[in-house]
C-alpha cells in the first residue's frame, strides 16, 4: 500500500471558449483582435507547459469541437435552457456565424483541441457544450443534462473521454452535481472560499464584490487560497476549488504588478511548504491584448514553482489527475 503524499500540488484550468463565453459582455468590435490572438496565444501556452512540466486541464465549450455550423446544428441537444434574458441564449446567434472553422476562428477551434490532445500532460475538460449558465433564470436540471451529454458526445467524436468540468462564469450550482456523477465526470472547479467567490447570478452581482476582487489581486483580502487535498473528496466528485484568478496585465495598474506576482508568489509558497493545492485559472483570450506582459509574468510564476518544486516537492497535476489521486488516497 502506498504513503499519502504531503507534497504540495499546483493546478492550473484554463476556460477555453472564444466569443462564446464573452458574446453577452462584449461586442465583437471591441473584442475580435483579443479573440483572434487566441489561435497564437494557444500553442505558445503548450509550449510553455510543456518546457516548465506543468500539468493543465483545458475547460473547453463543446461548439469549438466542430469544423462546421451544419455539423453543429446537427448535435444540437433537444432541450435547450429558455434563459429569461435572452442575450444569454447562445443558440439563437447560430445563424450568423461563419459556415466552417477555417473561415471563423472566433466559433470554431478544432485545430486547437487536437493540439492540446498531442501535448503531454494536457487534459481537454468541458466548460459545457453552449457556455450553460447554471444559476440564470430559465436553466434548469434537464436542459443542463442534455447540454453535457452533448459536450460528451462531441469530446468522444474526438477521441476524448471528459472527466473534468469548470462552470461557466464561476455559477456553481450543487444541484447539478448528481448529473455530473450520473454521466461519469469526476471532478468540478469549485468557487474559491471567501464570499468575494461565491456563486452569483449576474444580476446579483455588486460593485463592492468586484472591488475586493479585484484588490485581493494584490492584497491579502481572502487570506491565503490554499486547499487541503484531503478535504476535497465528496462522495465521488472531487471539487477542486480555485484559488487566484490569473488578472491579465493592465497599463494602468502597471505599477502594482510586483504586488500582483508576490500575490501569487506567497500562495504557491504557502502551499508547497505546507503540502496544499494551489489552483491558478484564467482565459486564453486574456491574453489576447498586451500578450508579451502576460507571458513574462506568467514565466515568471512558473519560475517560482520550479523553485519550489527542486527544494520542497512540489508536484504539478491537472484536474483529472488530482481527482484520481484524491479518490484513490494518494494525497492528504
């Protein structure tokens, strides 16, 4: 029988879904070259994890898989979720949208998928089939079923058995998770603890929350993110809860970027040397503008759990790894 390992686990989840995650907060005037870049900003990133060892789970919205709209149109789930606020509703933008991946890289990333399929250490996830928001009104637990068996069924086109799921926006829902059990995942992103991360409607969501996250970015507001692996198993399910939003650069908050990395740098720290899991996570897309700012602080995190993985053990794994090692008492 093996020992439970004690040493610190880093793991990152990137939310990948192009304009399909930002359709209803953003215009695609104001947004497009961000979303392009992100057919440049993907292979360096496999690049990078590769060079550094780091393990990571891709979170990708089901509509990227296809080559096509019509091959799209034709794995459309029966039950689709009736969003009160209708520019929520992904589906009805399905007619204008570019008829084949090549000619609409802001819908369609297939190409991509294979690419993080071939690298080692990746693992394609779901960040469900349409963008479903689990917590606005007009969702509910059957359409959000069939919006997964969907995303399923897309991934095993591919060759890709999903294991792993991160919500969108952040609306965990805990009455989705019997479903999730129920077609086989394993593990989930959960909210990081603190009320600043709790779930929310949009609608609910204030001011003053954005604010403090936006200032826990740089201060200790939520305390130390860090999880204990042990306490992450739940009858099956394993939540691996974030920790830090990786903020993309901002110009105009340059000047705190040292506060921004020593954030960060402070929780890697407190993880590896007290044997927790610390969960980075962002969009490829925000790294879209200012891409060069955003890498080199992003090589310079990496820096740092190279350093703690030479002197305290600090292992890298992504979520589907960690809910395997969780379940089977390999960490504690």
């Amino acid at each position: 029988m093996s020992t439970p390992d004690r040493r610190g686990v880093f793991t990152i989840s990137l939310d990948f879904e192009l304009h399909w995650g930002v359709r209803d907060g953003r215009s695609l005037a104001s947004y497009r070259e961000n979303l392009l870049k992100v057919h440049d900003v993907v292979p360096r990133l496999l690049a990078l994890f590769e060079q550094y060892e780091v393990h990571c789970t891709w979170a990708t919205v089901g509509f990227l898989f296809f080559d096509s709209v019509d091959d799209l149109k034709r794995s459309l789930p029966a039950r689709r979720p009736a969003y009160v606020n209708g520019a929520l509703d992904p589906y009805r933008a399905l007619d204008t949208i570019g008829p084949t991946a090549d000619g609409d890289p802001l819908h369609f990333a297939p190409r991509l998928i294979r690419a993080i399929q071939a690298t080692p250490h990746q693992e394609v996830g779901t960040h469900t089939f349409s963008h479903y928001y689990c917590l606005e009104p007009g969702q509910t637990l059957d359409t959000f079923r069939d919006d997964l068996q969907a995303a399923i069924d897309v991934a095993r086109r591919t060759g890709i058995e999903l294991t792993s799921l991160v919500f969108p926006r952040n609306q965990f829902n805990d009455r989705y998770l019997d479903v999730l059990a129920e077609l086989g995942l394993t593990a989930y992103r959960g909210n990081a603890r603190s009320w600043l991360y709790a779930a929310r409607t949009q609608g609910e969501e204030t001011l003053l929350r954005r604010g403090c996250r936006l200032l826990d970015n740089y201060v200790r507001v939520s305390g130390f993110q860090v999880h204990r692996p042990a306490d992450l198993n739940g009858g099956g399910l394993v939540d691996i809860p974030a920790s830090r939003f990786l903020r993309p650069y901002q110009p105009t908050l340059a000047a705190f970027e040292p506060l921004r990395l020593r954030r960060i740098r402070d929780e890697l720290t407190h993880a590896a040397r007290t044997g927790g899991l610390y969960h980075l996570w962002w969009h490829p897309h925000n790294f879209g503008s200012h891409t060069e700012e955003n890498f080199a602080f992003l090589r310079r995190v990496l820096d740092h759990y190279t350093a703690l993985r030479a002197r305290d053990g600090m292992i890298s794994l992504n979520m589907g790894e960690l809910a395997r090692d969780v379940t089977a008492g390999r960490v504690r």
